[in-house]
C-alpha cells in the first residue's frame, strides 16, 4: 500500500538502494576473487578457495549479508508506513556506519581507494535517507 505522503522519487531511491546493495553483495559472493583483485584489502598469497581462506570466506559471508539486506528494502518500498524503521536502521545507521569504517578504512589503513568509495557511496545513501525522512515528516505534518 503506497502512502500519500511518500512520493514516487522516494520510492525509488528505495529501491535503487536495495539494488545496489543486491549486487555487491552478488559480486562479493560469486565474484570474490574479482573482488579481491579489486579492494586489494587482504593478502594476496591467500589461496582463492573460501574452504581454505577465512578471508574469502568472509568475503562470501558479506556478500550473504547484503544480498539480505538489500532484499528487506523491498518491505518498505511496497509499505512505507509499515516497515519505515527499517530505513532508518538499515538505510541510515548501518550505512552511516559502514560508509565512516570504509571511507576510515581506505584513509587510515590505506586500502585500496575502491573502499573509500564504498563508503562515500554509503555516506551519500545514508544523507539521502536522511533528506526524505524529514520530508516524509514534514508532508505528513501538512497533510493531517
């Protein structure tokens, strides 16, 4: 059930969202070897076989949890009203969570940069669920 005071723009950025988080955690699950290459965040002389790498079997893991978590934006996409929380705790406090580790992470430790834009990525996700929620409050607000 669509609500009155989301609009069709928010809905999509929902969508969007989940969407992205679908396909890394895809690519971190069937491509973690390309992922590997890509983040240069673990060893290279590690074995490519997750049974005798706990680093690609990591990798394997998070790919697992984004899949899951990019399909639970289907919830609030259909029923915003309903389900609203999970934007807040996925849509907001894990990506700004995961965007300052990352973006930490690439600086800090010098990781590869593919990281830090992973977490910029996230960062502008998480502000751009920020930026509709209060402009889901504020129509509420004027629309009762």
């Amino acid at each position: 059930m669509q609500s009155l005071y989301i609009s069709n723009t928010y809905r999509i950025y929902i969508l969007i969202a989940g969407i992205y988080d679908v396909l890394v955690g895809l690519s971190g699950f069937f491509l973690y070897g390309i992922t590997y290459l890509l983040m240069s965040a673990l060893d290279p002389n590690l074995p490519m076989a997750p049974e005798q790498s706990m680093e690609m079997t990591w990798l394997k893991m998070n790919g697992v949890f984004m899949i899951f978590i990019g399909l639970g934006y289907i919830f609030p996409y259909l029923n915003y009203e309903r389900h609203k929380s999970y934007i807040i705790v996925f849509g907001v406090g894990l990506r700004t969570w995961g965007g300052i580790f990352l973006v930490y992470a690439g600086i800090a430790w010098k990781l590869s940069f593919i990281l830090t834009i992973f977490g910029i990525i996230d960062l502008l996700f998480a502000v751009g669920f920020v930026f509709f929620i209060n402009n889901y409050k504020r129509r509420k607000v004027m629309l009762t």
